[in-house]
C-alpha cells in the first residue's frame, strides 16, 4: 500500500511549483480581467455621458426640425396676403409668425442666405433648374424653402431654384 | 494592454442607402457618418466644377445634374452589359452607361480628368471610402477591415465586383456575406443548428426574399426571390397619387404638373405613412399648397391606416406571394420555418408583419431596426472573426426583483431585476415605533409591489438596537450577490454595529417558467397592488404626521392656543379613523387638513417664541416594518 502511494506523494512534491505558477498565471488574468472590466465600466461611463450630452443635442434638434413646417406654413401664409392689405387680423397672424422666428432665432436658429449666393449643396437642395435671363448658371433664382442651420451646423438645407 | 485590436467595420452597401457599424465591447452598434446620419445615400456625383461629391450632398444636387448624379450603381455591379437587368435599368437611369471592353457596364460621370467613364465597383467604391472616412474620424482610429454584405442572389461576379470595390476604397475585406445571413446574424439566430430561416428584406426600393438553412456553423441558402423593382418608394408614390386624386375631386385642381407642391406631397406622404406604422390615423395639412384666380388652397385630408392599408393591399399581398412561391422552390412548408426575421424600413408596416403573422403562424423577429440589422450583422461577423465576440465574458443578471418587507407589507426593491450580477447595494432603514429594540428582515424576490405575492427567500431579526424614538436609529440593510447568484443579506446598526446575515443560494437559479408566472402575476395585479401601495403610502404619511403632532402636543402644548389645540386634537382622530378605512383618497385629505392645523399651531409658537425645529417628515412616507428609511445609497 505504501508502494502505490509513493508515487501519487512524489507527483504532490512536484506539483507545488506547478501550482504556483498556474495560480500565478490565473492571478494575473484574473486581475488583467478585472482591471479590464473596470476600465471598461468607466470608459462606458465616459462614453454614456457623451452620448447622452449627443442625444440631448439631436433630440432638441429635431424638435426645432418638426417646428420648422409650422413656420414654413406662415411664410407661405405671408407671401399670400395682398400687399396692401390692411386688415388686422393678417397683421396679428403675421405677429404670430415673428414670435416662433424670434423664439428659434433665440434658440441659436439662423436662416441660410440664398438670394444672389451659388447654389452650394452643403447649404442647399436643388428642387429645380430654370433659364433665367440674366442669372448665371448655378446661381440661386429662387428659394422655395428657407433653410437652417443651428450652432452653425446646417438643420435642414434651403430647398431653392437654380439657374440653367 | 498587450496589443490593440484593429477594429472591424461592418457595411450593408444597400441600392439606395448605407450603412455601417462596429463591435464594440462586444455589442454591434451602429457609426453615424459625418452629417450625424446613421445611413448614407448611395448616391455619388461630379459637379459642374469637377468636384466630387458623396451621400447626402450628391442627392441634393441630382436635380440640377441629373447625368453626372450616379445612383443605384449596385443595380450594375458585377454585371454584363448584355443583362437583361441591366438592359432594363439603362431605361430608367438618367445617367449614361456603356459597354465595357470586357462586356461589363461602364457609366459615366462628368468629364476627364476629374470625371469620365467608371466601373461600377470605382462608384461604390467612392460610397465606400467616405464611409471609411467617416469611421476613422468618429472612432479616432484607422480602419483596415471590413465586411461587406451583397444580397444572397449576388453570383460569383457580383461578389467579387463588391469585394473589389471595397479593395479600391481601402479596404482589406475579410468576407462579402449575404444580406439575409448578417440580418439573422445580428438576432443572434445562426448559434442554433437545424434552423430555417426566412428574411423578407423590403428595402426602399427592392424586395427580396431568403431562405435560411443553419446547421453545425455553415448557414446556406436554399432559395432566394423578390422583385428588385418594388419597394417603400412604391407606398409612397401611392399615398401622393392619392392625395392628388383627392385634391383634383376637391378643388379641381390638378397638383401634379406642379413640381413644388409634389414635393410638399412626397414629403407629407412618406411621413403620414411612417405615422401609420403606430397611428391609426394622421391629417396631412399643407396649407397654401397652391392658388387660382380666386385666391390660395389648402391641403387638409385624413388618412386613415384602414385607407392606407387599401391603397397599397397590392404589394402587400404581392410580397406574401412571392413569399410563398420563394417558399415553394425549397422542400420546406410553412411550419418548418423556425424564424422570420424582417429588414427594410417598410416592414414597420403593421399590415405586413400582420400577413407575415398569418401566414407563418409566427411572431416575426422586428426589436432590431430594420433600417440598421444588416450592417449590425456584418459588424457582428467582424467581431467573430476577431473573437471579440464569442469570448465575451458571460454575466448574469437578475432574473426578478429583490427587496424586504417594510411597513404596511410593502415589497421595497433593493436590486432590482436585470441588474448585472456581481452586484452589492445596501439601504438605511430605521424603527417604525419608539423604543422599538429589533427590526425583522423579510427578504424577497418578485415584481408585486405588495409583500405577498412575492416569493420569500429567508427571513431573521437584528436585534439589541438601543432604545429610541421611531426613526432615530441607522439600520443599513445590504444586498449581495456573487457571479455564482449567490445572495448575501445583511444589516447592521449604525450605532452599536452589530451586525445579521442570511446567506441565500439560488437567488439567480429559479426556473424560465417561474420567473414568467411570477411576472405574468405581477404585471396582471399591478393596478390592484398600486392602489394599495398608495394606500399603505398614505397611511404611513399619515401615521409619521399623527407622531410628530402628538409629539408637539406633548412637547409644547402649552404654547398653543387652546381652540387650535382642539382643532388639532380633532383632526388627529379623524385621521385616525379614517387610516383605518380603504381610501388613500381621505387618508390624503384628512392628512393634509392636520397637516394646515399643525402648522397653524407651529406659526404661533415661532411668534411667541423663535425657535429652530428640525424635523422633517417626509421620510414619512416610507416608514417600514420596523425601519424608516431615510437615504438610499450604492456600492459599486
């Protein structure tokens, strides 16, 4: 009996320095694990923060995009009302619409430029060409739809005629 | 850190839009692109100026150069200029195409030297590198690899066209996958074997139709069908046929050979058809549309899901078709199919999931965005490339709630469910009574708000707390649990520090259909356990109020003038008959009208004589069984 466990005691003996090493081997990616993880909670954390601050930002910027057709609908309203019109109520509605421009205006919402200015498609959509006389080619002729940008990025581009 | 890992970009170069994404930390997520658009159009152009332009600023100007403006390019790619597709698309692109010397397609776009005649795969190519581009500036770091995903129909030609393109643009790409596989990639679906799949994809304007075999790591198509002319676009074009129907029976008006008001149209048409994917109905109202001698006109109709579904019933029912003829090729009927996975923005339809419903017998897979599923997948075959994602570190969560019992037989949550285990957090608590010595520490785990109902997991007393009045003593109560759902509860008093644990196994390893009754029960007597949770929340309020007025009438009653005295003494009993009854209504009210008493009284003891009082009552409300709690705080 002492014969068959000799063997299994000599394979103990050796093993310490095994062990070790692989308890040194599991420390170290345990640890390596761990301090991993950490590193990865934070930096989420970091990233979170930042989408969050992004997400903020876009869904602002989409509310002020969904106002933008309320506005869109005034200035049409606008442009249809007989330049001699006298009539007060046309006056108040007009009133409404430079209080939704100003509160945008407020909200760091400028007006994209287009009379006179080349058409640049950073700036603006083309929905049509048109000869003009006098108008140089790819010159804006007409805008159709005023175009935003907020903070000085664009929020929806100006929708505008070109010249053939 | 030993090395860093180049990140893999997963593309779904789509006909008319892109998109990308990249794995990180071992979950898809989708890159935006410069603009801050999660998809790209598949549009690329040369201007008059010789400039090049890609994606959104391309569009924008295909009206004014519609011949240097190249779109749907993967319409061509791979292809011989003799196709019959292709000799069919050569109809309907404004652009000029050509046969090549090699008898594939060449179009062209502006002129030499910025410009001329290109290969398809240099065009998708141009998409490709700003959307290389773009990553590298979001990421902040250089981006060699990439997956690229093609429709399964895509033969040998296609494929490599499609690999090529991403080679011009910079590329190393490690694998061109199917669409359909990258979708049921990216819903997790290619781990199980023996499992067939179908993908309906109804993209903006193409259709297309999988069939999925998964077995032992190989996913093999078995069929594919469609119609690589119809799509989303169609709805749309629909919808403004309709409105300009409508406002021709109206006003008598014809909208459509003016070009301004159809794109007024267009635009309200498809965002009344994204309305209806959640609406029922939804107004299209665009005033000052047009105008005649007699003065300006306004578009104002309703459009209702029930008309929309009407109108567009034929493609509907189409697709269905050439889903069950695409179905028909394989060996497999209805119920083989394991899975139906839906891409393509147009599958938001509620009538189309509807159909897909009937005929399959089957919820279809949708909690993806189906705009984003294919690149997700790509990212997603990237990271499985790398490893990333299939040694992700395993980590459990909380399959329900765990919390004690606190006063009035409330269910007070301490972790709550779907929190990543290991976890700890702990809250203080205190005495619902004066002088009371021991709290008992009922733990729970559910999702009722009320303590029955929940399953209870252990129980014991931290006893020897010095006596005081309700409130005063800190009993901190702490929530542990290892990787293993091992759970530890313990509490400990603030004061004399001695502390009682319960050690809890299994907390994590209750049964799938355990866990759904127990949330089926809580979710079918929410209402029910809400009122009474509010009731209890009023009487503990209640109860607090009635403490610290007696209190005062004790401490200070000499102070106050007798009729208030009596007013309050009054509104006491009242509150304390009307706790007893069932309505936190009353409770609510009586509470309120001591409450103004009492401050009546506090008002002129201040005037008789200043002073500074520091309770504050509003723990109140969360008075427990024994504990009060009193501030909430975490570890990490």
């Amino acid at each position: 009996m002492e014969e068959e466990n000799n063997p299994e005691k000599a394979r103990e003996n050796s093993d310490p320095e095994e062990k070790l090493a692989e308890c040194e081997r599991q420390k170290h990616e345990y640890l390596s694990g761990w301090q991993r993880a950490r590193a990865d909670f934070l930096n989420y954390k970091k990233e979170e923060m930042e989408r969050i601050r992004g997400f903020i930002a876009y869904s602002t910027e989409e509310l002020f995009l969904k106002l933008l057709p309320i506005l869109d609908s005034f200035e049409r309203a606008e442009k249809a009302v007989p330049a001699n019109s006298t009539d007060e109520c046309v006056k108040g509605v007009l009133n409404i619409k430079s209080l939704l421009r100003d509160f945008l205006r407020q909200e760091g919402i400028v007006e994209i430029q287009t009379s006179g200015c080349k058409f640049d498609p950073n700036f603006h959509e083309a929905v049509d060409e048109e000869e003009r006389a006098g108008a140089e080619s790819g010159t804006i002729v007409e805008e159709v739809q005023k175009g935003y940008t907020i903070n000085g990025r664009v929020l929806r581009p100006a929708k505008i005629k070109v010249a053939k | 850190m030993d090395y860093i890992m180049a990140k893999i970009l997963g593309i779904d170069l789509g006909t008319t839009f892109s998109a990308m994404a990249i794995v990180e930390g071992g979950e898809a997520k989708i890159v935006e692109n410069k603009e801050g658009a999660r998809t790209t159009p598949s549009v690329v152009a040369i201007t008059k100026n010789g400039e090049r332009l890609v994606g959104i600023l391309a569009r924008r100007q295909q009206i004014t150069n519609p011949k240097n403006t190249i779109f749907s390019v993967k319409r061509l790619i791979g292809r011989r200029f003799s196709d019959q597709e292709v000799q069919r698309d050569k109809k309907l692109l404004p652009y000029e195409l050509r046969e090549s010397t090699d008898g594939g397609v060449e179009v062209k776009m502006g002129n030499e030297p910025s410009g001329g005649w290109s290969k398809p795969p240099e065009i998708s190519a141009m998409i490709l590198q700003k959307m290389k581009q773009d990553a590298e500036e979001r990421l902040g770091e250089k981006i060699e690899k990439a997956i690229i995903t093609c429709p399964a129909y895509f033969d040998d030609s296609q494929r490599k066209a499609t690999k090529l393109a991403g080679e011009i643009a910079g590329f190393e790409v490690l694998r061109v996958i199917n669409e359909p596989t990258a979708a049921a990639l990216a819903y997790g679906l290619t781990k199980k074997k023996d499992h067939k799949i179908i993908v309906y994809d109804f993209g903006g304007g193409t259709f297309d139709i999988s069939v999925l075999d998964v077995s032992a790591d190989t996913v093999e198509v078995k069929a594919t069908g469609g119609d690589t002319h119809l799509g989303g676009d169609d709805f749309d074009q629909k919808i403004m046929d309709w409105l300009i129907a409508e406002f021709k029976k109206d006003q008598g008006l014809n909208l459509a050979s003016d070009q301004l008001a159809l794109q007024r149209l267009k635009e309200a048409g498809e965002r009344a058809k994204i309305e209806l994917s959640t609406a029922v109905e939804t107004e299209i109202n665009l005033p000052f549309i047009t105008s005649d001698e007699s003065g300006p006109k306004h578009l104002y109709f309703k459009l209702t899901r029930a008309k929309l579904e009407e109108l567009t019933e034929e493609y509907v029912s189409r697709s269905i078709e050439l889903v069950k003829q695409t179905l028909g090729e394989t060996k497999f009927g209805t119920n083989d199919i394991d899975e139906v996975v839906l891409v393509g923005g147009q599958t938001r339809m509620p009538l189309i999931q509807e159909e897909l419903r009937k005929f399959f017998g089957k919820e279809p897979n949708r909690s993806l965005n189906p705009d984003e599923v294919v690149a997700l997948g790509a990212a997603i075959e990237g990271g499985i490339l790398q490893g990333e994602v299939r040694d992700v570190l395993l980590l459990d969560v909380t399959p329900l709630s765990l919390g004690i019992e606190t006063l009035g037989e409330v269910n007070t949550t301490i972790i709550p469910k779907n929190t990543t285990v290991p976890t700890a957090k702990s809250q203080v608590f205190s005495t619902a009574a004066d002088n009371q010595t021991s709290v008992e520490i009922h733990v729970l785990q559910g999702e009722r708000l009320t303590a029955q109902g929940n399953k209870s997991l252990g129980r014991f007393i931290l006893d020897g707390i010095p006596p005081s009045p309700r409130g005063v003593p800190q009993v901190e109560v702490t929530f542990d649990i290892d990787a293993n759902g091992i759970l530890n509860v313990s509490a400990k008093d603030k004061a004399t520090g001695k502390t009682q644990t319960i050690r809890i196994e299994g907390s994590t390893g209750i049964s799938k259909e355990e866990i759904a009754r127990m949330k089926k029960e809580a979710e079918m007597h929410a209402a029910e356990d809400q009122r009474k949770r509010e009731f209890i929340d009023a009487r503990n309020t209640a109860d607090a109020l009635i403490y610290t007025c007696e209190k005062t009438m004790r401490d200070a009653g000499e102070k106050i003038a007798a009729e208030i005295k009596k007013e309050i003494e009054v509104k006491i009993d009242e509150l304390k008959k009307t706790k007893e009854g069932d309505s936190a209504e009353d409770v609510k009210r009586k509470t309120a009208e001591l409450s103004q008493a009492i401050q009546k009284a506090g008002s002129e003891m201040y005037k008789s004589a200043p002073a500074s009082q520091g309770g504050n009552d509003e723990g109140g409300k969360n008075a427990a069984k024994g504990e009060y709690k009193e501030k909430q705080n975490s570890g990490e």
